[in-house]
C-alpha cells in the first residue's frame, strides 16, 4: 500500500531549485503476479512524457552535492523511517526528475555491520516523504550478533565451494566479515567470504560465499564477475576520442583508457599508444584493431547515457573506466568487474574473433551502471534482469550509434560469431531461438543460468519496444510471440528504454525479481505518460505476454475455452492455516489440456506473503506463486498456465492458498479453469 507522505527533515532544496534551472541480494526464489497501477498524475500530452517526471541530467557536481546533502541527515531519515537505534543508513546513490522529486538510494548497517539486502529507496519532493522502497520487509531488530562458529569454517566452506567452480585458491582473498544476512526472510548472522582465482573457462572469479554464522550452513552464493579515427574491425572507420600524446585516452569522457594484456590474464597491461592518431588496420592480426574497438563501443555507450539518459559516467560521477583488450589465449567472454572498474574482452576461437563489438562493450559498461544503481545481485530472478538490464542497453546503445557497419537490431552478439556458424548470441524477439533461453517466465526461472534467464525480460523490452507478431528493422526480420496468445502493441524503443532506465535507478533493488521489475515499470510508467496511457497498457500487456501478470479485464486467448469458476469468498488466516477454493469440473471427457488457464483473484494487503498453488482432483500438486518477503504490492490478479493434460479433467479442482507471513490479511475473492 502507498504510505501517507510525510515531511522529511532534508537539506537538498537549495541544490534541487538550482538544478531545475538547469534542465543485495536475490535468493532465487520468486513470485510473478501483478500489482495495481499506482495513481499518478495524467501526462501533459497524451503519448509524450510527463516532461516533471522525466529523470534530470545532473553534473557529477551536482550528483556529488546531493549526496553529501543527504549524507548530513541519515539519522533524521531514520528516524522518520522508524529505524531502530542499532540501524544506520548509508547513502549509495542518488537521482532526481526534472520536476524535483529526489530518489535517494540507501544501505543499511545494524550495530556497525553491514546489512546485506537491507537497501531501500527513499522518493521525496520538497521535502516530503513519497513513498519507500525496501528490498526486505523483514524487521531488522533484536538480532543476536554473537557467532557460533569461527571465521575460519566459514572460509574452508568458501574455499570448497570456489574449488567447484575452477579456483584452485588456498586461502580466501577477503578475508570472512560478519554481516547481517536479511535476503531470505528475518535477518540473522552470518560470514561473508570472498575468494577468487580462475573458473573453469577461463574467467576471473570473485565468489562471494555467505555463511550462517550460528549452524555454519551456507546460505548463499554469487559470482562478482559479470561476463559478457580508429580501423576497427566491426564499426569501420570511426573517430576516436584519444590524449594529444597519441595514447588510447579519451580525455573528453571521465580519461577512459584503453589497454593491452597481450594474452595475459592479470595487471592491467599496457597502454595502446603510437606515433600517430591512427589505430589498428580493422583486422584482428594487428593487435590495435581490437583496442579500436573496444575504445570506441566505450565512447559511444559513455554518450548514449549521457546524452539520452543523463547519466554521466558509469557512477554518475563523470569518471571513465578502462578497457583491457585480448585477454587469454583464444578466450570467448568478456566480462565486468566492480574490483577493477573495468572491462576485459578476449580475442574469441583462433585468436582472430574478438569481443569487442557496440553491443558487447555496452552490454559489459551496463553491468556498471546496474552495480552502481539498483545493485542487482548476479545470481537467481535478479541474475536475469542484471543481465537482460546490459542487453537492452547494449541494443539501445546500438541504435544510438547509427553505425552502418554494425546497425541497430535485437540480437545479442551478431558479430562476434561465437558460435563459430554466423548465428547471435542471443534473440530478444523470441530469446529459446538460441536453444537455451527462455521466452516467459516461469516459477523454477531463477534456478537457470542467469544468461537464460534474461530471456523473458529481454523478450518483454523487444513487445514493448516493437510489438509482437512479424516485423523487419533495419533489414533484419523478427516474429514475436506471447505467452497468452494475446497482441502486444508497440510505444517505441526511445520509450521502452525510458522506462526501464527510470526503473532501475529509482525503483529496483538487490532483490528485485520479475514481479517486481513489473511494479516498478508500470509505477515509472505511470508517472511519466499517466494512469490511462497507451504506454501503460503496452507495459502491462507485454508483462502479460512473457506470463508476469494479466493484462486488464483478462483476456482469454481461446474464447471458445469452457469456464468452471468459484465465486465464493475465502478469508484466508493471518500467518495460519492453508485454505481452499474449489472449482467443480463436470461433463467433459478425457484429460485436461496441456495449457489449462487457472485465472486467481485474491485481495491482500501483501500479496508477497501467500503461497498459491492449485491442486488437481487427485491431489497433484501445481505451484503458481512461491512465498517472497520483498513483493509489498496488493492483490494477485493474475491468470497461470498450467500443464495439465496428465490429470483427468473431471472432479474438484482446488485453489490453494497460505499466508505465511504476519501483520496482513485478505481473502480469495474467485478462482477460474478455463478447459
């Protein structure tokens, strides 16, 4: 429910006029029902963007002094948040929209540890609360702090959990440090260590391993590495921006450099410099090529941020990263890392296929851009959106570039061949074209390799962007399906973009999963276009066709489908007991279908507490929607498909739904099968 506003003690109204002028962690496990549109105000013009809510472009200057401003009142921020005496809050980042609303990110520390999965968002205009969101609903108090086991049984299972992946460490690079874990519902003590070492292809690690400080189990882990005028070899010729001394730098975005391993695997290399200001001969024989390349894709994402979204640099601070070209001998990834600030490209099959294409250099620098913003853990439902967050970048910045030898589309990796057949990596129009990646969600998404993942989020950014069915831009054809059967009409890459950057620096958090990339979408979409906006119903019908949610007043793919329905309320128990729904099925032969539609209405105050399965008259079991302690929204209003066809269609079909979580109630409010 969207809390009351409230005035805050704050410091930021002197800089917000003058800027006007001027212009965690994810456990895996998630749920994927709609919430209500929010109310917002209507858009000035119908199909453009409400001009106050669209985000500022702020200086690093101004970036930094809002920082510092909300920096010198955390404690009267917590206070106000009702944040208990061992809680502080740490400001991590902050935005702002044109019409002053600032976005004001936060960590959380309990007794002087750090908490991890206790960020939220703070939203407040002039001085007033808007609204609060926290990646845990958890209560963080009367934490007992004292560990039952020893750092270094945390370490050995870090050490035995990186072996697994390829590391052959002896000992753990950060050393274990007692934290607060609160991702997976009431907070407790635990150890985080951190080793690194090699995987098994090739790829740097950095495995972050978190331990129950109390029974030793482990609890949790991730991987920090993220993978994924100048004669280049996949951009032609193009300007680059370089230092007067003939050196790979680009002084006119944050001093980005570019440097040389020469098939090394650690340092940072050596700077690409020469005689003069050209660079590489566009073959992968000349080692600058790829330098050119990576250089360039750079320099194009540092505009297209800066100039479309108003973010300068990575940070927002307006400091460039660096590049690391022709990692490894024969290595087919590129990766990002938050230790070096850095991307790192290797040369592909033979040496002569490096990644150094637009979209693989964007894809990469977006990894930064996500880590330095919502903080989407790399691993689970937020894996996935991590990743698809660097391919629709990667295809924005594509576009941006206007480049006629690598032009804009919705493939992933076209030129780099990493498959060795001329085919992309991957399809965000129907993402399972790659044999991997899924094209809707599902309840078990979070268990896949977060590259498969994406593919629903990257599937619903193409329906928005370009609408479903067949289509051809910029000569490349594409023919996209949705999960309901229903059409999707397209609002336009520029705004789909929009949304999902507005989204991820003001909404998501380290726990975000598919339901809540949904909220947080259709709450910025809201502000930007209004409530009743063709963008609105565009970002709600392609949520519904990658299986997140409904779209308004249903919508049945098969209208010539039976409809068996129970209209009568069910109150379901405060944290108690599960409770049932029946829907009595009569007068049908043989089986039920492969895609038989359970839609589910139920009111609740914190839909994120139930657990909703439907049970087949023979007690099978099909889960809908798992327990997730950080989904706040109201209701589930959604309709499942499920794979039926093994259970006879006939006799009484049950909906099963348990709040396992306190302080909210609601009732079942109908259940229908459509056969």
């Amino acid at each position: 429910m969207r809390p009351t506003p409230r005035r805050r003690a704050t410091a930021t109204g002197a800089l917000i006029a003058t800027a006007a002028l001027l212009v965690g962690f994810q456990t895996g496990t998630s749920s994927a029902e709609p919430a209500a549109s929010p109310a917002a105000p209507t858009a000035a013009k119908a199909g453009t963007a409400d001009p106050g809510a669209l985000p500022l472009s702020l200086t690093p200057a101004q970036r930094a002094e809002l920082i510092s401003r909300a920096s010198a009142t955390t404690a009267a921020t917590a206070k106000e948040l009702g944040l208990t005496a061992q809680e502080k809050l740490v400001v991590r980042d902050v935005t702002q929209d044109r019409d002053g609303t600032t976005h004001t990110r936060y960590e959380r520390t309990y007794a002087g540890l750090p908490v991890l999965g206790g960020d939220l968002v703070v939203a407040e205009t002039k001085g007033v609360t808007e609204s609060v969101t926290k990646a845990s609903r958890a209560a963080l108090k009367n934490v007992d702090i004292s560990a039952d086991i020893a750092p270094p049984t945390a370490e050995q299972q870090a050490l035995t959990a990186a072996r697994a992946e390829g590391s052959a460490k002896l000992k753990a690079d950060r050393a274990p440090r007692k934290v607060v874990w609160m991702a997976q519902g009431a907070p407790k003590i635990a150890y985080e260590t951190v080793v690194g070492g090699i995987q098994h292809d090739g790829t740097p690690s950095e495995l972050h391993v978190i331990t129950d400080a109390t029974t030793g189990a482990k609890l949790f882990e991730r991987e920090a590495v993220e993978t994924g005028t100048g004669n280049t070899q996949y951009s032609g010729q193009v300007t680059l921006g370089t230092a007067p001394s003939y050196t790979l730098t680009d002084t006119t975005r944050g001093s980005h450099k570019t440097y040389n391993l020469n098939r090394g695997t650690s340092g940072t290399g050596t700077l690409f410099s020469g005689t003069d200001d050209v660079w590489g001969n566009g073959t992968p024989q000349n080692l600058e090529t790829a330098g050119a390349d990576a250089h360039y894709g750079a320099g194009v994402t540092w505009d297209y941020y800066k100039n479309v979204q108003g973010r300068t640099g990575i940070r927002g601070d307006g400091v460039g990263a660096y590049s690391r070209v022709h990692y490894g001998n024969a290595y087919v990834n590129a990766f990002w890392q938050d230790s070096c600030f850095c991307m790192t490209y290797g040369d592909g099959a033979g040496n002569t296929k490096p990644l150094t294409s637009i979209d693989v250099a964007a894809h990469e620098m977006t990894h930064g851009v996500t880590s330095n913003t919502a903080g989407l853990n790399y691993s689970g439902e937020s894996g996935g959106l991590n990743e698809a967050t660097s391919d629709i970048f990667a295809a924005a910045v594509e576009f941006y570039a206007a480049n006629a030898q690598d032009v804009g589309d919705y493939l992933v990796g076209e030129k780099i061949d990493i498959r060795g057949n001329g085919t992309p990596l991957r399809y965000m129009d129907k993402p399972s074209r790659d044999g991997s990646s899924k094209d809707a969600w599902y309840s078990g998404i979070g268990s896949i390799d977060v590259h498969y993942s994406s593919g629903p989020a990257n599937h619903w950014f193409y329906l928005l962007s370009e609408g479903s069915g067949t289509k051809t831009v910029n000569g490349v054809s594409y023919d996209s399906p949705t999960s309901d059967g229903l059409p999707v009409t397209g609002i336009g890459r520029e705004k789909a973009a929009l949304i999902w950057f507005k989204a991820l620096t003001q909404e998501f958090g380290s726990t975000t999963n598919y339901a809540g990339a949904r909220t947080g979408t259709l709450k910025v979409a809201t502000e930007l276009y209004g409530a009743t906006s063709a963008e609105v119903k565009a970002v709600t019908d392609a949520w519904a066709g990658i299986n997140v949610g409904a779209r308004p007043g249903g919508g049945d793919p098969d209208p010539g489908g039976t409809v068996y329905e129970s209209a009568t309320d069910v109150s379901i128990p405060d944290n108690g007991a599960a409770v049932t729904s029946t829907v009595s099925v009569t007068g049908r032969t043989g089986n039920a279908p492969a895609t038989l539609k359970v839609g589910v209405d139920i009111v609740h105050t914190f839909r994120g507490d139930l657990v909703v399965d439907l049970l087949a008259p023979d007690g099978t079991v099909y889960p809908l929607k798992p327990f997730s302690s950080s989904d706040s929204a109201d209701n589930v209003v959604a309709t499942y498909t499920v794979n039926a066809s093994s259970e006879v269609a006939n006799g009484a079909w049950q909906l099963r739904v348990q709040d396992r979580a306190a302080r909210d109630t609601g009732y079942i409010n109908s259940v229908k099968l459509t056969f």
